[in-house]
C-alpha cells in the first residue's frame, strides 16, 4: 500500500487534489465552526418542538448545552485551521476524523439523505487525507512500521500553499463573523 500511495503522490494533478480537499474539508469546518462559538443555532429555527428523534431536535439539543455546542465549535476551528495551513495538515486530518466520524455516525440515523452525504463524502476525503499521511501515521498505528520515508514532493511542500491556507482560514472567519453580526442569539 505504501508504494502505491508514494506513486500516486508523485502525479502533479493528486498534490493538487490533495491541496485543495484539505482547504474544502478545513474551510466547511471552521464556516459550521463560527456560529457555534458564537452561540447561533445551526438552523435559523428552533427544533425544541420537533419529534424527539429528529434531527433538529437534536441539533437543538445541542445548542441549548451551551458549554457542549462551544466545545464542538472549538474543535471544528481548530481541525479546520490545522487542515488549512498544509503544514499541520495530518495533525488537522485526524483531528478531524474523530469529529465527522461522530457527525456521520448522526446523520445515518436520521432520514436526511442531503445531509447524509455530505457529511459521507467530507469522512470519505478525510480518510483520503489519512492515508495521504499514511507513511507518518503507520508509527502511530502500528507495532512494527518498519522504516520512515521522506514522501514529500517538490510542488506541495511550497510555502505558498501555507500561506493561501491561512489567508483563507482568516477570510473565512471574518467573512462569517460579519456575515451572522446581526442574528439572533
């Protein structure tokens, strides 16, 4: 599997692929992330009325916790963030995969197949990623990983890559923050 993966890491068009899903998975998490810091609903309606076992009910579960709404908040800007700037993107990456792990795990139960797969295809690129970053992982995960190799390439290790990701972690997040100034707590 480790060849393989070293093969595929040296085509241009995967580093780019690879590039861009850690900027779409980071930048989905922190956008979900501001309203929760700031202690907005997920959906602009309550769903303390909703069937207990529904979706919105849940989310309004959530956000009536406050401490626990916050700390999912926290989390999704952190593994966002560490995503983004490339340069902690494996941290970023299973960071994450614990969170949307959780969210998918949410959505089957509950009969919103939109939601179901995004929130499918967000955990199928963060795997993507995992494996991506399988040859420093392996030590975490194995007894025996055998030997570390180097497999960093030329075009993704530029530092214009960490750049843009943070430039677009802080767009995001004032966009977001101006966006939701005047809505309703």
């Amino acid at each position: 599997m480790e060849k393989f993966i070293l093969k595929i890491k040296q085509i241009t068009i995967f580093q780019l692929f690879t590039i861009f899903l850690r900027y779409l998975l980071g930048a989905a998490f922190v956008w979900a992330s501001i309203l929760k810091i700031k202690g907005i609903r997920f959906t602009p309606f309550s769903g303390e009325n909703a069937p207990i076992n529904s979706l919105p009910h849940l989310l309004e579960s959530m956000y009536q916790s406050g401490f626990y709404w916050h700390f999912i908040g926290w989390g999704q800007l952190v593994a966002g963030f560490l995503l983004m700037s490339q340069i902690f993107s494996t941290l970023g990456a299973v960071v994450y995969f614990p969170i949307i792990l959780n969210i998918f795990v949410l959505t089957t139960y509950f009969d919103a197949p939109m939601i179901l797969a995004i929130t499918s295809l967000m955990l199928l690129g963060n795997i993507y990623l995992l494996l991506w970053d399988w040859n420093k992982l392996k030590f975490v995960v194995l007894n025996d990983p055998g030997d570390y190799t180097n497999q960093s390439t030329q075009f993704s290790d530029k530092k214009n890559w960490i750049y843009l990701g943070i430039l677009f972690f802080i767009a995001i997040v004032v966009f977001r923050i101006l966006t939701t100034r005047n809505v309703n707590l």
